[in-house]
C-alpha cells in the first residue's frame, strides 16, 4: 500500500508542478501581449522571451497529463491490490 500512496502523491505533484508552469507561461503571455499594444515591439521583446514562454506552456500541459497517468495508474494499481485481497 506504501508503495501506491507514494504513487498517488508523486503524480499528484507533477500535476500540481505543471499547473504553476502553466499559471506561470500564460501571466508571460498575457503580460506580453499587454506590453506590446503599451510598447513599441523592440521594448517588448525586451521584456519576455514569447518563444520560451510558449515552450514552457507546452512543457507544462506535458507535465500534468504525466501526472495524470500516474495518477491513474496508481488508481488501477490500489484497485487490482483491493481485488486481490479481498
């Protein structure tokens, strides 16, 4: 059972990781897309890198759907465990 716990809270996590990682990508985005219609377009790109920002979107969306087949396997797991057992 320690073992299926563990799963469930390292996926748990990864979701939780990858969802600062979107949280933090899209206020990027966002506050780009702001500064540019203040900003001519040189200041702009000054102040965030856009092509990093939608790689680290990317890699965020990645990262919670990870996490979410661990979530589930872990799920199966305890569940094929309860059936063993009872």
């Amino acid at each position: 059972m320690q073992i299926s716990g563990s799963a469930f809270y390292s996926g748990l996590n990864t979701v939780q990781s990858g969802q600062r990682r979107i949280d933090q990508a899209s206020v990027d985005i966002a506050g780009s897309s702001l500064a540019r219609s203040r900003q001519s377009d040189a200041q702009a790109r000054s102040n965030v890198d856009l092509p990093d920002a939608m790689v680290s979107l990317t890699t965020g969306k990645l990262e919670a759907e990870a996490g979410a087949r661990v979530l589930k396997t872990a799920d199966d797991v305890l569940g094929t465990l309860i059936d063993i057992r009872a």
